[in-house]
C-alpha cells in the first residue's frame, strides 16, 4: 500500500558561499534548512529520496525517525535513569548536583574538582581542577549563555528540542594521563556495534583514531586528523563495552554510545544520534558511503510530536506507485468528531469520491464538491481508537480535520487542516453548509483566539 507522492515547493537557488545563519532561519522548515545547510557544508545536495551515505542517512533520520524517548536520551541527566534501568548504576559517572538557574549552584557544597555541564546542548562545559581559582562570573556567562540556547535550532536535531535547560555537576575525572578522558565512541546500528572512534588530546590538538571491534586501526578520518602513529591500548574491558553498547543501542537505526575506562573500570559518556550533525568530513570520501551501507533506514516512516503526543508518520517507499490507502478524515469541532469522510478513487477514471459519516459510522446524505462512492466503504477496524487521538490532538481548536491511514493493523498519521478547500467548497445540497457551520463555536472575541 503506498501513498502518492506529495510535492512540496522547494526554492532552487545556489546557496553555495552564503552565510547559513541557523538563528535567523526558524521559518524554514527542517527539510528546507537541511537541505539548505548540507549543500552549503558539503558541496553537494542532500538526497532525502535515496540516501546513501552516513551522513546524509544521518539527515533522513533527523526528520523521520523521532521516538519521543530520543529527548530522554540526549538530556544529559534525564539519560542517566534511562541507562541506570538498562545497565545499572555503576557505569554512571557520581551526580553532585543539578539546578535550573547558575545562582541556584551552592559551590561552598562543592568539591574541590568538578565539572558543571548544560544538560540540553553541547559546549556548554566547564572543568574546575582548582575550585579556588575558580572564576565564577566567566562561568556564569558561560553556563547562563547555553541556558538561553536550544541546541536543535543548529542541526535541527530533533531530540534536542524539548530537553529541558539544567544544569548538572559532576565528578572529575581523569584517565591514566592525568590530563582528560579518552572517549570511547562505539557507532552502532540496530543494536550492533561496528565501529569505534577515540578522541584524545582534546585540549592540545583534538585528533581521533577509528578502530574495528577488534581493534585494528582503520585508515581513515572523521572531521578530526588521525594519526596512525600515535598508539592507543585496547581498552581491557572492551569485550564489556560492547556488550553494554548493545544494550544500550538496541532497536534503533543508528547511536553512538559513549564510554570512558579509568583503571579498567567503565562510565557511561553519552549518548548521539548524529555524529558531527550528518555534516562531518569524512577521509577519504567513500567513507562515507562505506559507513551508509551500516544504517538500515526504517520502512515506512517515523515518529513526529503534535503537543506533547507522539504519531507515527507513514512515508512513501514509492512515489510513482498509483496504489493508495484509504484517507480517513476526522472533522473535529472543539475537540470532538462530528463527522468523518474518506476519499477514495483518487485516481479513477471516475474521479475521485468523497463520502461522508457520522460517528458513528452511518453515511450522511450530502455532497462536498465531489460525489460520493457508490460501493460500501467499511468502517476501520481501529476507529474507536482513531477518535481517540483525533480528539486528543484537536483539543482546544473551534476547528480542525485530522487525517489517518490504516494499514496492517496499525494507524498512521497523515495531517491537520484547518481550511478544508479553503473554504469555498460548495454543499450539496446547500443546509449542510449552515448544520456544520453550527458545530463551530466561535471565539467571542473578535480580536482573535488567545
């Protein structure tokens, strides 16, 4: 069953050379600003229709695939009960505290060494080695500038958005040099790891190794120099953090799970789903294309958030398909259905139909601009539940048409319209225009709804 393709106006111009200001662009849509920044980034268009490589998979994920305890697991203290439940609580790096506002921080509670982190972005980072030296007023402008900042905006990464703006502190620590953690990366896809990344030297000259899962160095590079002279361990305990990577990654496209070993003991780092947000440089190219074979993007679609209600969205596998599903649309009034109609033959000799229902799945005897459908349309098998959610997701609106598919016993989501046929769609015959008109409760207010 496939849905006919929906074309959208794109503007076709050469962006290339232009400043891509993310702040400035929140009117475009994310498929628009990901398009707009990939060619700018990469020099290239982001093919959206058959993805290939990693980071332009990476892009595809962004906008369809969005599990709403993706939000959970980039919130860089909400993430930690989510892998407490999953690998328990010795692989958690000690909380000292976490706060929603800097002045909220008691430092006199404090250790001498800690590290303060925002919990809804990345960079907003500070290490204290020496709390007496400590410059607290740079910190504060530090920390308070990447509260007000919502990381999603930058990449458009989905999972970002509603992360909550905290801050957290936690231990210090080091590893054998005294210095910094190396970060263990392992990139996993649908639960299996086939790649680690090591970054060290973070605050001299960042550089990053990529390694197999049985540690042989790979001859390539991500946004960051290699250096293949540089010898780094295998880690003791690796067998153990793939173990808890495949835990950790289970059932989803693509994650990358962090990890740090500090006297053969592991701590969770974090956890990202787009490494270098889908823009990475990858040496040499192909690479990139090499890592894209590892992601097996989902058939038929993603999640998407209306509210604080997560919907699965059905996308098209094939655009050139004249096969359809059934359109069912639920025409709620305040939150509550009053009639539904489908659509079918759209692309009959005919011409397509539309026949109208009341909730309770008995046919209403008027027209909208298009005839009805002559041979019976049988109600959804999952209906009830179909009201269910249109009502949810019309709460509160003196209007609006939700749209669901049904297909293999599960729903799917189509959209919102708030102006079916812009509302200059003829009645037949006429009073049916003036019942539904009825069903709309105006706002008193003429200045509009608040």
């Amino acid at each position: 069953m496939k849905i006919r393709n929906i074309k959208r106006l794109i503007l076709d111009r050469d962006y290339r050379g232009v400043a891509l200001d993310s702040h400035g662009l929140h009117y475009l849509s994310d498929e628009e600003f990901l398009k707009r920044k990939y060619r700018l980034t990469m020099g290239h268009d982001l093919d959206l229709e058959d993805p290939k490589t990693f980071n332009e998979k990476l892009q595809w994920l962004k906008l369809y695939d969005r599990k709403p305890e993706y939000t959970t697991m980039v919130d860089k203290f909400s993430a930690k009960s989510w892998v407490e439940e999953r690998i328990g609580k010795e692989y958690l790096i000690p909380t000292l505290g976490v706060w929603d506002h800097f002045d909220d921080i008691d430092f006199d509670k404090l250790p001498n060494q800690f590290v303060l982190k925002c919990t809804h972005d990345s960079g907003g980072l500070v290490i204290v080695k020496d709390k007496a030296t400590l410059d607290i007023s740079k910190a504060k402008k530090k920390i308070e500038s990447c509260l007000k900042r919502n990381f999603y905006w930058m990449g458009r990464e989905w999972p970002y958005k509603n992360v909550a703006p905290r801050i957290i502190a936690e231990q210090y620590m080091t590893d054998e040099s005294g210095i910094e953690l190396k970060d263990y990366k392992i990139f996993n896809f649908s639960g299996e790891p086939k790649l680690i990344e090591v970054d060290y030297d973070r605050f001299v000259a960042h550089k990053r190794n990529l390694y197999t899962t049985d540690w042989q160095y790979i001859e390539a590079a991500i946004q960051y120099h290699a250096d293949p002279t540089r010898r780094i361990e295998r880690p003791k305990q690796l067998e153990k953090m793939m173990e808890l990577a495949r835990t950790l990654s289970a059932g989803i496209p693509h994650v990358r799970t962090d990890f740090y070993c500090i006297d053969d003991r592991i701590y969770f780092g974090e956890l990202t789903f787009y490494h270098e947000s889908g823009f990475g440089k990858f040496t040499p190219e192909s690479f990139d294309e090499e890592m894209g074979k590892w992601i097996s993007l989902p058939t038929g679609g993603g999640y998407i958030l209306i509210s604080d209600f997560a919907v699965f969205v059905l996308r098209e596998e094939n655009p050139k398909s004249d096969e359809e599903l059934m359109d069912y649309k639920f025409m709620c009034f305040g939150g509550k259905v009053k009639c539904i109609f489908t659509v079918t033959e759209r692309f009959s000799e005919d011409g397509m139909k539309v026949t109208f229902f009341d909730p309770d799945w008995n046919p209403l005897l008027f027209e909208r601009h298009y005839p009805q459908s002559t041979v019976p349309i049988p109600k959804p098998l999952l209906f009830e539940k179909m009201i269910e959610l249109a009502e949810r997701l019309s709460e509160g609106i003196p209007f609006v048409r939700v749209d669901f598919y049904e297909s293999d016993g599960q729903i799917y989501f189509g959209e919102m319209t708030f102006y079916p046929g812009s509302g200059f769609e003829e009645f037949t015959p006429e009073e049916w225009d003036e019942t539904l008109g009825d069903w709309i409760e105006l706002p008193v207010s003429r200045g509009g709804i608040q």
